[in-house]
C-alpha cells in the first residue's frame, strides 16, 4: 500500500483541531484589529533570491528549495523557494507597495512558514508564525501599543499568569561596556546570557571564560545581570534606560501595565533588534512569543532606513499549552452539529429535507444522516453517527412521527426523549443553542472584523 | 536593486485585499458549518510519490517540487511537492485517519494549491482551492445536500442570478451508445461536447466528423444534446434519469430548488466523475464552480471503494466578479479603525492610551498617530494618516482640549467636528459603529461557528 502519512515533520489538522486553531487566530486577530492593525497575506513562494543570504549560513540550509520546472528541471536547479518567516517577505512587499501603505504601517500576518529543520517534539517543518509589526515611526507608543495588543491576546485566550519582560538592546551594550567587554566579544556574552535561564549565573561565567572574557569583566556583567537591577540603577548610558522608563509610563492605564516587567538579563538571540526587546513569560513554561524593535531591517529591500517594531506570537507553543491546561471554551471542544435528522425511508426524505432548510434559516448546524433508518439497522448507525459527530441531538422521525406531524429528540448527552410537533422543532433547538453557546468576554463580534 | 515583485504568477494580498478574501471565506464556512461539515487542513508539501502520478502526464509537468537538502541537495532530486489540489490529500487523509472519522465524512477545506500553469488574466500559480466532500454514502441525500450548501453559498454572497445546471455522467454514457457512438470514442466525444458554449452545435459536430465519428452518430448525439431534452424523454437507461428525478424531487423545499436545472449537454471534463455533476453558471459570467459524484477516486491510498460526492467553489473568480459588480458590503470596503486618535505633545500620550484602553475595551477599533501634532505638522500629518487608514473619525486633542477634559472629534467624510467631554467619547463612537456595521441577512454569527 502506498504512504498515507503526512511528509516528515508536518501534521494534518483534523475537525478539532482545526476549530481550536481557527479560534485562537480568531482572537489574535479580533484584538490586532480593535488595534489598528491590517491583515497581509504573501505568497508561499518567493523567487530564491529574495531569501537567500537572509538568515545565516545555518538558515539557509533549511529553506525548502523549489525545482526549476519543465525543460530546466533536470539541471536540478532551484529558483524559488517556501516561506522561511514573515518578516523578509514584509520587508519585501514594504518596498514593492510603499506608495500604497500609509505612512504608519500597521500590519498582521498569521501565515504558516517552513523550515527543513529536524523534527522533534513540538518543533514542526510547517507551522504558523503570528506576527504583528508596525513599520515607520520610531515612537515609543508604537512599543507600548503593542505590547498592549499583546496582552489583550493572552487575557483573551484565557491566560493571566503572563509576564512581559522588557529590555533594551543598548542597554545591554552599554552595561557590557561598562563592565569592561569590548564590542568584539558582545555577541559572544549575549548568546551566553541568553541560556541563563538553563545554565544559571555560574554557568554563564564559566562559558565567557572559556570565550577568554577577562574574569573581572565576566564576573561584574553577571553580578550585574543577576542583581535585581532597576531601571534607575542603570550605571551607564541614561538613553536606553530613558526610553524603557518611558513606556512604562506610558504603559500605565493600559493593558500591559500589569505584566511588565524589566528584565535586565533579557538578551533575545536575533542580531537585528536596535531598541526595546521583549518576551512573554508563562510561569513553568517558558515564553510564547517576542519582539522588539528593529530599525535597520526593513529597509533590505529599499536602501531606505525604515524604524520598525514588530512582535511574533508563538502559535503552536500557545496551542499546546491551551489544549494541556484544558483552556478551550466548551464550544470549541464539542463543535459537532446542533442537531442530526433520521428519517424513515425515502418518501420521508424530502420532508426531513425541508425541517433542515427551516433549520438552517435559523442558523442551526444541521446534519441530515444520509440514509433511510427503516432499511438494515440505520437507525443505530444514525444514533452511533451523531454520536461520533458529537450532536447535541438527533431528531428521529418513524412512521408514528410522521404520521402525527411529530418528532422524537433524542439528548445524546442525557439520552433522554422528547417528542414535540415539528413545527417546534426550530424553537426547542434554537433556544437550547442560545443557551450552551457562549464567547469569551470582550470579544463579541462586531462588523467586517469579525472575519 | 533587488527585486521586489512577488515571484510569477503570485499575489500580495494588501489589506484591502485579505479583507474581501475573508469575507467570501468566511460566509462560505459559516454555510458549510451549518450543513454539518467539519473543517480540514492538510500540509502544503506532500511526499512526491503522494502526487506523481495522479493528475495525468500533463498535470505531473506543472507540480512545483521540492530540492532534497543536505547533502542531498546536489544531487538535484526531488522528494517533496506542493499541494495540487485539495482532493488527493482528502483521499490520503481518509486511507490514513478512517478510524477515527466519522462513517460519512464531510468535510470542507479551503487552502492554496500551487501550479506552474503559464500566469494568465485570473490564472494564478498559486490560488485557493474551496472544497466541500461527503465520503462514504451514496445516498441521493449527499447530493442534495450539497446543492443546497453551494445555493446559500452564493445567496449568502448575493449573487441571485445563477443557475446550477446538473447532468449525469452515466446519463452521458447511455444518450452516447444510444446515438450510435461506442465506448472507445465517449472521451473524444465528451471532450468535443464540453466545447458546446464555446463552438456551437455545428462546432461539435464537425469536431466528432473529424475524430472519425460516423456522420449520422455524431448528428444524433448533438441534436439530442442541443434539443430541449426534458428529463422524461431521456430515451434509454432509465437509472441514471431515475436519479436526477429523485434529486430533483428532494431539491423541493431546499434552496437549490429555484437554481437547478438539467443540462444533458453538461459534460464536465475531468474523467473521474460516475454520477451526477454539476456547475454553477451565472449569467454573462460562466462556471463559478462544480462538482459531482466521483465513487472511484477516494479510495486511491486504501484499496477499498469509497463513495463520494464533492463540490469545488471557484474562490478566485467569484472574488473577481464580485469586485467587478461592487458587491461587497460597505463594512469590507471601508474597514478602516473607527477612530484615529491624536495627542499634542508627550505628556498628553498617557492619556490618549487610556482613552484607547477604553475604547477597545468597547470592541471599537481604534489607532493612535503614534507621533506628537505640536511638533513640526503633525496635526496634518495625522489627519492625512486616518484618511489614508479610511478611518470614521479623528479624534483631535490639543491644549484646549487637553484643558477642558474634552475632544475634538473630526467625522472624515464630512469634515464635520463636533466637541464633546472625553468621557463621551465611547458612547458617541459606539452608537456610530452599531449604526454604520451590519451583517448580510442571515449570517449572524453564532458561537464556535463564526471562526
């Protein structure tokens, strides 16, 4: 027989696993938009040249690689390639549309990338990136409105034991400076601070000694990071500390103020941030998402200096969590139909046939079970179906039913019966809909956003 | 400089454009949810062997494949390919997740598929696909059903003017034999009939003279195709009229009712069809999708025969049509934030993002002109920003406001301002968004269904 899995490293979305996906990005994008920020959407596809040499030697080996088609085909040469993030084809489309954007471009973009890398728990070939970046002012707000958005998104998936932590990429420069660690090595002790979450304070330590740090300097950065440094402690360099103080100003009153929180040992590995960095810290699970501000990249394309801010959810991380610590509204998780019809035999189908058309009109799921329950033993198999499709109940017409213009309604949950007129059909499951739906709070829909 | 176009063929989707796109998605699923049909998604890339081989010589040209990599990548070799349409990784999902689907499976997917067809007007390299399949009954139900759902569809988009022409593939077959032509020459024979629109009667039959037809075969077949053939005049193998009349006959009631009629000159080309099939056809425009019964093709990756029924909605082209008719609703053609609000200087931006934080919290979408109107001329700056972001309002605070706790609330279609206490501001803006927004008529969302 031939493979039915899926390629190496990527999943299909059954149903439920569908819905809970479409949910989550239903709330991220409610909430991006109520912010002002515009949906974007760009090819899977970008000609090769436009992502190669974009993300490092080790990047580059896990672009997908597109086979040149047709007659070329057999040079075995590739001249397109598969997404590999969202911010180089941003980059791209700023430069190509610019005339078009406003002045201010606030966009989000919640498009799946791939990348050929080892697959591993958790770690996909084909996932989801959630990005919202705002490109051309460098003013605070931009910082402090997104971090506001940020968090609207956690509260409205259902998370409040969030942190955001907050830093500046100068600051860190300037407090390795101070410290006595030249600019060479400040790559270097940034990528050893950034696992002192894992390795802790003497682990860091160790490793810029074995990157031949000078002791003193080594031990005063991590005595440094480590202390509970405050912002007004900040020994050097009074411009970042300035900026991080005023988004804290201006964060209060927002949703953010409550979760910021200044970190000065927040590193972020990527080399292209130039401002404030930030991570969302989940307790016991570690981040699901960052950003920062990054100036010098969006220009790529235009040899423009283009300011930029921008911030990536982690999608897959947010959807593992939720399903482990059984976040989902009950809606998401028993989505079958509201109700399955069961009909007799094929005279009666033409009428169960109409009861769905009413049905529908009132905006109910409706499943008809497509064959006759008198024949063979369907009336169990349409039972054993709505059961499978989680129904809130199957309605069952039989020849008493039909001959009293009634129906039975079966509650699969309590297997109880009721039988009403037909004509009450639309009522009954109307109001009981009504009833067992809810939305999480605050983000009812409203309008073109609901989309 | 380096390119910036999208690669060929492809599409940025600008906000604009993801909106609409959205918007026709979105009324598509909320159809198909209320028929009972359950989402999938499925992996772009699939194994090669997956898709070699399953779209004839022709088809095999225009799959895009992917580089191995590593080591791997020199030798030019291909072990990937991106998905080429939705109906083959539904015949792999069904072979490798059947346990743990329900016994009729219905399910709609709405994904890209990518092609490497010569780009032409309305002719993509990448595109959306818009399925909707019921596997594994072949009840008549099915595809009345799904007659039914395609006929919401397009009520929901507002098209009111098209016809669902429907025939059936064994029909064909029986009407051929019956005019003389043998099963050898049906293909040709089908292939010169779907020209029927395009080359007229006397077109079809010079083309079956051509592919040595006999003369008075190939007359007989076209006047019968070509005649005002009723349904009850079919002259011989009444089984497939049979089924037509019983979909007819169910249809009553449903809202296909009024749109469907038989076409025995319907051909469709793809080969796999062995029921009923059918197509949508709007005036002036021709097919906006089609489907059939294809009882052969699921089973592909399993060995067993599955029966199956299925519809395609041609995404791309009802976009078109609808822009060139101007039917999208006002809320997606205007979707800028409801109100842009600006602030004086820097002390006054806390309170411009509280009054934010407020406003959101009403679910009104609302930006903030990130940089400060005293400096420089920014106030014109920002007004042309809203009107560049087709915002409602702008709301203007300068000292006077800012002095007398109120707002200057600038409505940009009619460049009226009108000042009122900040703390009206939610109100007024809300009572405005509730009378500007509404939904198509009976598309009112409703719990986990209005993803």
């Amino acid at each position: 027989m031939p493979q039915t899995q899926p390629a190496r490293g990527m999943r299909d979305f059954l149903p439920e696993d569908v819905r809970r996906r479409h949910y989550v990005i239903d709330v991220v994008r409610r909430v991006y938009e109520r912010y002002g920020f515009e949906p974007l959407e760009t090819p899977a596809l970008e000609n090769i040249e436009t992502l190669t040499g974009k993300y490092g030697d080790e990047g580059n080996k896990l672009i997908f690689k597109v086979l040149r088609r047709g007659e070329h085909e057999a040079s075995g040469e590739a001249d397109l390639a598969l997404r590999y993030d969202l911010t180089v084809p941003l980059a791209r489309v700023v430069a190509e549309h610019r005339g078009k954007l406003p002045r201010v471009f606030k966009r989000y973009q919640i498009q799946p990338v791939w990348r050929a890398d080892r697959p591993a728990r958790g770690r996909f070939r084909e996932f989801y990136q959630c990005d919202v970046d705002a490109i051309g002012s460098t003013s605070p707000i931009v910082e402090v409105e997104m971090l506001s958005a940020v968090s609207d998104v956690l509260l409205g998936l259902g998370f409040d034991d969030f942190k955001i932590r907050i830093n500046h990429r100068q600051l860190l420069t300037d407090v390795l400076l101070y410290a006595g660690i030249g600019h060479g090595d400040h790559t270097t002790a940034l990528v050893a601070l950034d696992k002192l979450d894992k390795i802790g304070a003497d682990g860091v330590t160790r490793e810029l000694l074995s990157r031949d740090i000078a002791p003193a300097a080594a031990q005063q950065f991590v005595a440094m990071m480590t202390h509970d440094m405050r912002l007004a402690d900040v020994p050097a360099g009074r411009g970042a500390a300035d900026e991080l103080e005023e988004i804290f100003r201006l964060a209060r009153g927002t949703s953010a103020e409550r979760h910021l929180t200044f970190d000065p040992g927040l590193a972020r590995g990527l080399s292209y941030y130039t401002g404030a960095i930030m991570e969302i810290a989940v307790s016991g699970i570690g981040s699901l998402g960052g950003g920062g501000r990054y100036d010098g990249l969006i220009g790529m394309f235009s040899s423009e200096a283009i300011p930029a801010c921008g911030f990536s959810l982690g999608l897959e991380r947010i959807l593992v969590v939720m399903s482990e610590r059984g976040m989902f509204p009950a809606e998401v998780n028993t989505s079958g139909p509201d109700v399955v019809l069961a009909f007799p035999d094929d005279t009666a189908a033409e009428l169960v046939l109409r009861l769905a058309t009413q049905l529908r009109a009132a905006d109910l799921r409706v499943d008809v079970y497509p064959e006759s329950t008198k024949q063979g033993k369907h009336l169990g198999k349409a039972l054993k179906y709505a059961s499978e499709r989680k129904a809130a109940f199957v309605a069952i017409i039989e020849e008493r039913e039909l001959a009293a213009n009634e129906v039975r309604l079966r509650n699969t949950t309590t297997r109880e019966d009721v039988r009403m007129p037909q004509t009450e059909l639309v009522q009954f499951l109307s109001a009981h809909a009504a009833s067992s739906s809810s939305r999480p709070s605050g983000l009812a829909p409203r309008g073109p956003d609901s989309e």
